[in-house]
C-alpha cells in the first residue's frame, strides 16, 4: 500500500472518503458541462411545440450567436463589465487593508465598515442602491450635483450609464471582501524586512513597490481568480437594478443565459451561451494564474 | 486489521447516508405530493359541512391560481377574499394563489414550473397578448367546451367589452376570459392645470405646451416635471402615441407589424420633442413603473403616463383633484388609448378535476359583482358591462367619476401588440424604442432596423 | 530634527486617520440611509432634498413590510438551507481533505483536478444544465433543490487539504504509533489544529448561501421552499410598493439583518477567523 504520511485504515478508504465529493462534483459539475456541450448543438425550444424535441443542428447556434448584435453586446458588456470591477476593487481593497492594518484610532470600526457589504445579500445592497440611483433625489445624484455634477443622472435607465451603474454596485460590494484577503497578507509579512528596509532609508512608496507588493503576489493571485469568477457569476444587482437594460446596455453573459433559457425558453442556444461562458471563465482563470507565474519568474528567474 | 474494516465500512454508510439523507427530511413537506396532505387539514372541516349544503358532494380538488401584480394595489389581499368567498361557495375546492412578480416574471415562473415537471398551476392571470405563445407552447385548453354548457352563453360572451375580448380568440376558440384589464391613460394633476389656467391638452401640441407650462425649475434643476413617462412596458405605453399619430404599430392579422410606418416615427419623435422640444419631461428612458404613481401622487410631476389599474394606488396617496383622461393625438381634438391587462387562462397539465375546478373559478370570478368589486378596489376597468349597473359600482361612480372616465377612454383604444412569437417580437421592438429614446439613433434608423428584426422573427409564422 | 519627525509622524498620522474614516463613512452611507429611511413615517414619502428623516421614528414599515410578505417563513428556509448545505460540506470536505492530504492513491491527482474544476466553472454558470438534472432527481420547489449542488465543495476540499497537509508529521506519527484508527487520527490529530480553517470555511459558507439569490429563484415557485431573497425581490414586484422607500428599506433590512447582526456580535472572530485560516 502506498501511502504518503501514514498508512492507516484499507486501500480502498481513500476512494471511498472523497467518494461523496466526488459524486456531488460529478452530478452538479461534471456532468452538466458535458450535457452543455452536447446540447448546444441541438434545436430546441421549450415554448413552440414542435421545436420541443431536440433536432441535430450542428454548429448553428454558436453561428447564430456571433451573428446577433445583441449577444455581441452582451459579450462587450461582460468584457467592460470584469475589466472595469475587478482591478479597481482589487486597488481599492488593497488600500483598505493597508489602511486598516495601520495602528490608527477606530481602525476596528472602520474595518467594519468596510467589510460590512460582504455580508449583505446582493439583492439587498442592489434595492438600497436603486435609491441611491434614483434620478433627481437620489442621494448619489445629489452628492454628484453637491460636486458640481451636472451631467446626466439615470444610473439605470440610461443606456451609457446603466453598465456604469450596476458596476458601482459590485464595486462598493465586493471591495470590502477582498480587503480581508490582503489584510490577512499583510499581518502574515516578516516585520524584519521592514525594519530593514527603513534603516536603509526607503521611504513608503519604495517599500510599497519593492517589498509589499511582490511578497503579497499571491495574495494578489488568489483574489483576482475569485474576483474574476466573482464577476462572471453575481447578476443578483443587475435583476434588481435594470434587468439587463435599456436596450440591453447592462446586460452580461450570465444574465443574457438566465433570460435566454428561462423567459425565451431556448434550451439549445442557452446551452451554447454556457458554453462559451464556461470557455470564457476558463480563459480568464488561467491566463490569470500564468501571467502571475510568468511575473513571479521574471521577478525571481 | 478485518475488525477495523468492518468498522470502516460502517462508518462510511453512515457518512453517506447521513450526506444523503439528512436534508431530505426537512425538505420533505415542500414537495409537491406533501403539499396536498398538508392541506388536508383546512379542507377537512368545511368537507364534513359539505353535504349539508351542497347536492353533490364532490372529491376535494386543490387548483393552484397564479397571478401578477402589475399595479399599486393590493392586489394579494383581494384575491385572498375572493378565493375564501368561492371557497365557502365550493367547499370541496381549495385554491392556492401564487404570487410571482409582474406579468413577464409570472409568465415566466409558470413556464420554469412546467419545465421544471412541478404541477402546473390550473388556472392563472396572463397578459391578454400572451394567447399565441401559450397556443404555440401547447400550454391551455380551450374554454368553449366550458362556454357551450352554459346556457345563457352568449349573453355572457356579449357582456364583456368587445375591447377586452379581441385577444381571446385563435382558429375559431375562445381561449381566454379578460379579468383585470385596463387602458393606457393620462393622469394630470387637475389642481395645477387650475392654477395655471389650463385646459386638459386636446392635442399632441397643447399636451407640450401644457407640460412645459407646468415644468418648474430651480435654477438649472427641475423640481416638478410637466411629464413623466415611465419606462415599463415601452411598447404599450408607446402605442397609443402612434395610433394617435395615424398608424397603430400592429396590424389586424397575427404576423403584421407596421414599426418603420412614417407616423409610427413621428410617434417617436413626438416624444423625444416632449423632452427636447418643450423640455418638459426626463430625457430618454425614465424612471421604473412603479415609480411614476408616487412621483405623481406626491407632486413631483405634474402629469403621468399609466395604466389606469394604478387608479386607486394614485387616489388614496394623492391630496389633489387627479385628472383621468385618454392621451391626446396629432391633431386636435383625437384621442387615443390602448386596452391592456391580464386575461384568465386554465392550463392543459392539470387534471380534468383541476380544470373543472378552475372554470368554476373563473365564471366565479368574472360574475358582474366581482368584476365590479375589483374595479372599485383595484381601479381597473370591469370586464363586464353590467358591472357598473351594480349597486356597488353605481355609488362608487358618484363617489369616484375618474371610474367612469377610465371606461369612456375605451371608445379611443386600439389593438394592443399580439402576434405570434410575441416575446421575441416586443423583445426587439423595445430594444429599438429605447435606442431612439436615448438618442442612440434617429428615429427612423430606429424603426427600420426593428421591423427588418420583426420581420425575420415572424417568418416562420406567416 | 528628532521632533519634526515625530512632528510629521503624527501628522500623517492624522491623515491616514482622516482618510481612513473619510472611506469608511462613504462606506456605510448605504446601510446607514437604509437604516433611517426605513423608520420613516409611512406616509411622509422621500422627496428631493428630504431624504434622511421624518418627522417621527416609526417602526410601521416593518409591521406593513412583515404583513405583506411571509418572511418568517423566507427565514425559516433560509435558515434550513444555509444549515442543510453546511453540515453536508462539512462531511465531504472534512473526509475527502482529510483522503487527499493523509494518502497517497491511484488516480489522486486526476480526482483532485476532476473536484477542483468546480473552482473553475461556478455551478452558477452551469443553471441550465442543472436545471434539467433538478428536474430527472424530481426536487424541483423544494430546499433540498436550492441545496444539493452545493454539497461537494472544492474550494472546502482544497482548503481542508491544504490545513491538514499543514499537520506536522511527526504528529500523524505519534498518532500511528497510539495505534489510531483513521478516524480516530482524523478526529484526534489532524482536525484540531485545523479548527480555524474549518470555521472560516463555515462563515464563507454560511455568508455566500444565505445571499445566494439566482437559483432559488429559478427552482422555486411557491413561498413554501423560498428564501429571504427570492422573497425579498418578489416583494419588491409588488405593485403597490412602487418607491416607497421606507417600505423597501424596512424589507431590506429584514433579509439582511440576522446575518448582519451575527456578524456584529461575532466580528472580532470572524474577521480573525479568516486571518488566520488558509484564506490567503
């Protein structure tokens, strides 16, 4: 029997110990990819009677897809949408933590205030922030104006602002989450090589740029890979906020997936829009985790 | 060595039963054969008081009744009374109301549960346009075979407005019975039109006029808007505006759409003048539906486009005399409006029980005193033209004139957009809309892109 | 020059300060508004340059919000879900870390990425395919529905991993040598240094269940199996809210507040929890 750290209980224990895993990952991961793919190459509509049986179309829907403005929309939404709420609550969170790691007055109220979001639902923090929102009254608007803002006000209802929006939202919601991540970074790093780095006198940003920073790469990793997939998978904001619209404007994938399948009750095409976002996620992840490597090689190599 | 084995094994089963088994039994009474039994308790009683009153002791049936609320109103509380009246009427039938949203989220939670193999409701309120997708879903029964056993069937197919009707029949079937219908209408605050010496506009140039009158700024901000026209339902609110303008957008035949007609465009740019011409309504697309009734009950705005189901909503919140009255057309003196509202349907997977009991409920539900119950408590218009020859509705008019008003608007109204792949069909023309409220593009770029869209979508159906 | 430096310590000082809490409150602008809109006076209706307080403080928002809605029953749900997803995640990660970190086996590796490709495809993006498998397990509106993807965990398998690999050996050791069964070596030895893991895990879990809201609301259709935030958008389609914001705030509130409250009470060990667990 080869075992790595001790060789207690029977051969087949391990097998059977991450058996259940196994089998929920299998029903509610595995499985429904493979189903997505092979149903994405099927006609059916659940809506019109004689479209309810799957019928063999090949490629078509994926053709249809990149031949519908409106999915490409989506997909350039989705693209603004990751690219625009990821790096900057990435900064913002980092911020935050180094912010609260220092020793100031009431860093544990503030703390607080920060992560206090996470905890609230999605659906919650979106139907506080269809006030703030709100055209005229509403108290961002006001805030905007109080600035000398006077540009154009309907953060859900108009099409160059509701992306805008709906990003705020995720932004404001999510920062204080990844905070927590860096925090934990941050009180993990060696004070010696602070200290020392001090009495060779290098001042905050040198400190920032030369040790910080690299010694919290993986920190950095971690969170922008939940981050990433964070952003692909909440559209809680979007379905109270804007349902996607005007015109579209605030749609991304996973909505345009939920209202494909459910309201047009298109299973094929809904299945080649999983699809593609499955491949999307996995581009994201992965060029992710190796740019990464590839900056931690040239760093060290 | 074996005796740790057994154990192993043991414990094992253990774990996977328990990961198994455990969140079965409090998910138990959810499932959807539990539900029946857990009624049976509330039916037991009035099943014993059953006989006494009732010839034919029929088999307990329970029928689901799905709904929307579409309007400010409280809606859920009346159907419950109505249910608890049809239920002392019928003491072997139980309904259960679902609540699911508005109309779009109710239609589609209806077809998720269908999808989803959940017994589907017996009965529910949907869209009056919705009838060919429900057709082309396979979705109802026809109702004719329910209609041929009355006797006095034709009197009772007369009595609804002809207006409200117009979306229930498909290949010689009637296959839906109006319930909660409204129009679209103007409400203005008649107060302010007082004040300001105004008449109530007859006209799409006297309705600017008077909305730009009536707009009050703060230096460079608005503080009272002439107008709002909320951004719900685009293509209903929109509808009248085109009729008004010469061309509706919708044809009499399932497969026609007249999106790209020059008056459907000046309808367009009508609006879009309402904001840049006049400068007395938010530029592009508006605030939410629900919304504008409070905006507008609380002084914000001095005139709303809405459905006139938001009446009493608006009555009871607003401190002003409200004005109820169809939206004025190009020329003057031409009105216009467009019937609208939530039809009554009964669904092909119930049983034959279920269905029999959904008729019950439906004849229940649409008899002249309910109709008109409803139309007092709610403010949309009674199905049924003897609704106002009831008591009820006879004092409430006196009380409440805007109820008559609401009714009169329907002699303006045009057919409502209902054609075949409905969903798709309005899917594109609201995205359109939108980009030309939003100045995204011209008008008519606009209408023509969705009728070429509109077009493509209805082929297979011509 | 000793003291100017102290002098422009302090200073920054009391500028990180400044700043710091300058965030915070744009931070808690939000909540703090929700907090007072929804004691509000339901008749007094939130309007331009009005839109921190009534007149009076009233709790009728919440009395008319708790009649329109059943949300005792949302929070029953939602309690049972939450709890039926966490003590099934906290069998499989324990067994099936426990299975990755203390043998070695045939086939490990491609059974470790076979679980692990669910950190890569969120079972969020897989509501279509998942929908179908609801339907042919025949749980459609039910909890055990909302549940049951969740179960197995990769995110909790790796983490438990990586906490139990973490054990020192000479411990794993010492145990063999007692003569310790394999769940008596689990229990014993590898579980209690990894208690922290393991709560952070919980917490994660418990937040992101209880505010989970897509698909609840795609395999419900009766109040009897939703939760609070499924509900809670369904109430907020009603129509006779329109923007009454007292009202919406007040139901807002209610769905986030028992995990809010908790995380108040528990801040300190929740924020430390994840600190010190292999959350970083």
């Amino acid at each position: 029997m080869t075992t790595r750290r001790s060789s207690v209980g029977v051969k087949a224990l391990p097998y059977f110990l991450i058996l259940p895993t196994l089998a929920f990952v299998s029903l509610f991961t595995i499985w429904p990819t493979l189903n997505a793919i092979y149903l994405s190459f099927f006609k059916q509509r659940l809506n019109i009677a004689r479209f309810r049986e799957p019928t063999f179309i090949g490629w078509e829907n994926y053709i249809n897809l990149f031949h519908d403005p409106t999915f490409l929309k989506v997909l350039k939404n989705t693209l603004i949408y990751v690219v625009g709420t990821v790096p900057l609550s990435i900064v913002v969170a980092f911020l935050m933590a180094w912010l609260v790691n220092q020793p100031l007055r009431g860093r544990g109220w503030t703390r607080l205030f920060f992560f206090h979001p996470t905890v609230l639902p999605m659906v919650s923090a979106a139907t506080i922030w269809m006030f703030f929102l709100t055209p005229d009254y509403g108290l961002f608007n006001t805030t905007l104006a109080w600035l000398g803002y006077h540009g154009p006000q309907n953060w859900t209802g108009n099409p160059n602002l509701a992306l805008f929006g709906v990003m705020l939202v995720a932004f404001w919601k999510n920062a204080g989450y990844y905070m927590i991540f860096y925090l934990a970074g941050l009180q993990n790093l060696p004070h010696e090589v602070f200290e020392a780095a001090q009495l060779d006198g290098a001042n905050l940003l040198q400190q920032l740029r030369y040790i910080t920073f690299p010694l919290l790469r993986r920190t950095t990793l971690f969170v922008s890979t939940i981050a990433f997939i964070g952003a692909f998978q909440t559209i809680d904001h979007i379905f109270v906020l804007t349902q996607g619209g005007p015109s579209n404007a605030s749609n991304v994938l996973l909505y345009y997936l939920w209202q494909i399948r459910f309201e047009n009750q298109d299973v094929g095409r809904a299945s080649a829009v999983t699809v593609i976002l499955i491949l999307v996620l996995l581009v994201f992840t992965v060029s992710n985790v190796w740019l990464s490597e590839r900056r931690e090689e040239s760093q060290y190599g | 060595m074996s005796k740790k084995q057994v154990f192993a094994i043991l414990m094992l089963t253990l774990a996977l039963v328990i990961s198994a088994c455990a969140p079965n039994t409090p998910a138990e009474p959810t499932q959807p054969a539990q539900q029946e039994e857990t009624q049976a308790p509330e039916t037991a009683p009035s099943e014993e008081a059953a006989p006494a009153e009732t010839e034919a002791p029929a088999e307990p049936v329970t029928i689901q009744f799905f709904y929307p609320v579409a309007v400010d109103a409280p809606i859920a509380d009346i159907i419950k009374g109505y249910i608890a009246d049809f239920e002392a009427e019928n003491p072997n039938i139980t309904v259960e109301p679902v609540f699911s949203g508005g109309y779009g989220d109710t239609y589609t939670a209806i077809m998720t549960a269908i999808d989803g193999g959940a017994e589907p409701p017996a009965v529910a309120v949907l869209l009056g346009t919705a009838l060919y997708d429900l057709i082309n879903a396979d979705a109802i029964i026809p109702l004719d075979a329910y209609l041929d056993q009355m006797p006095d069937k034709d009197a009772y197919l007369n009595d609804f407005f002809p207006a409200f009707l117009e979306n229930s029949t498909y290949d010689g079937s009637i296959w839906s019975l109006p319930f909660q219908r409204s129009t679209v209408v103007l409400y203005y605050n008649a107060d302010l039109f007082r004040e300001a010496g105004l008449e109530p506009p007859n006209s799409w140039q006297s309705w600017g006029e008077a909305a730009q009158a009536l707009t009050v700024k703060d230096g460079d901000t608005v503080t009272r808007w002439g107008l709002e026209y909320p951004s719900g339902w685009p293509y209903w609110l929109f509808q009248p505006l085109a009729i008004g303008s010469g061309q509706n957008i919708v044809g009499e035949s399932d497969t026609e759409v007249y999106f790209d007609h020059p008056d459907v465009i000046e309808a367009v740019q009508f609006y879009i003048d309402l904001s840049h011409v006049y400068g007395a309504m938010p530029e592009g697309v508006q605030g939410v539906w629900g919304q504008a009734p409070t905006d507008f009950a609380s002084g914000q705005t001095a005139m709303i486009v809405h459905s006139s189901g938001s009446l009493r909503g608006i009555l009871e919140q607003a401190d002003f005399e409200v004005g109820v009255m169809p939206l004025p057309g190009q020329e003057p003196d031409t009105y216009a409006s467009v019937p609208g509202g939530g039809n009554l349907y009964i669904f092909k997977g119930a049983s034959p029980e279920q269905q029999d009991a959904a008729w019950k409920f439906i004849e229940f539900l649409t008899r002249p005193e309910y109709a008109a119950d409803f139309s007092i408590q709610t403010g949309y218009i009674a199905s049924r033209q003897s609704a106002y020859e009831t008591e009820a509705m006879q004092a409430y008019v006196q009380e409440v004139p805007q109820a008559l008003a609401t009714r009169d608007i329907l002699q303006y109204a045009g057919r409502e957009l209902s054609v075949q792949n409905l969903g798709e069909v309005r899917n594109i023309f609201h995205n359109y809309l939108q980009q030309a409220y939003n100045g995204e593009m011209t008008p008519e770029e606009a209408m023509a892109a969705a009728q070429q869209e509109a077009d493509a979508a209805l082929a297979d159906f011509r | 020059m000793a003291k100017r430096t102290w002098n422009r310590r302090a200073l920054g000082q009391t500028t990180l300060t400044l700043l710091t809490w300058a965030l915070g409150l744009l931070w808690i602008v939000p909540l703090l508004w929700a907090i007072t809109a929804s004691l509000r006076p339901l008749n007094e209706p939130i309007q331009r340059g009005d839109v921190w307080f009534g007149t009076t403080l009233s709790i009728e928002s919440y009395t008319k919000a708790l009649s329109l809605a059943p949300f005792g029953l949302y929070f029953k749900n939602t309690v049972i879900i939450v709890l039926m997803i966490l003590g099934v995640q906290l069998i499989t990660i324990t067994l099936a870390g426990f299975a990755f970190a203390n043998y070695r086996f045939r086939g490990q590796k491609v059974f470790l990425f076979l679980i692990l490709l669910q950190l890569m495809i969120p079972t969020a993006a897989l509501l279509v395919p998942n929908f179908a498998t609801i339907r042919w397990l025949n749980l459609y509106d039910t909890r055990l529905a909302i549940a049951i993807p969740y179960f197995g965990s990769a995110f909790g398998t790796f983490l438990m991993r990586q906490a139990f690999l973490e054990v020192p050996q000479d411990l794993v050791d010492a145990g063999v040598l007692d003569g310790c069964s394999w769940w008596q070596l689990l229990w014993h030895v590898y579980l209690p240094p990894s208690i922290p893991t393991l709560t952070a895990f919980m917490l994660s879990s418990v937040a992101w269940h209880w505010n989970e809201f897509l698909w609840p609301l795609i395999v419900t259709k009766s109040d009897a199996a939703r939760p609070l935030t499924a509900g809670l958008v369904r109430f907020t389609q009603l129509g006779e809210i329109g923007a009454q914001w007292s009202l919406l705030s007040a139901a807002t509130l209610l769905v986030a507040a028992p995990l809010l409250v908790v995380f108040l009470i528990f801040q300190r060990r929740f924020i430390e929890s994840f600190l010190h667990s292999g959350l970083k």
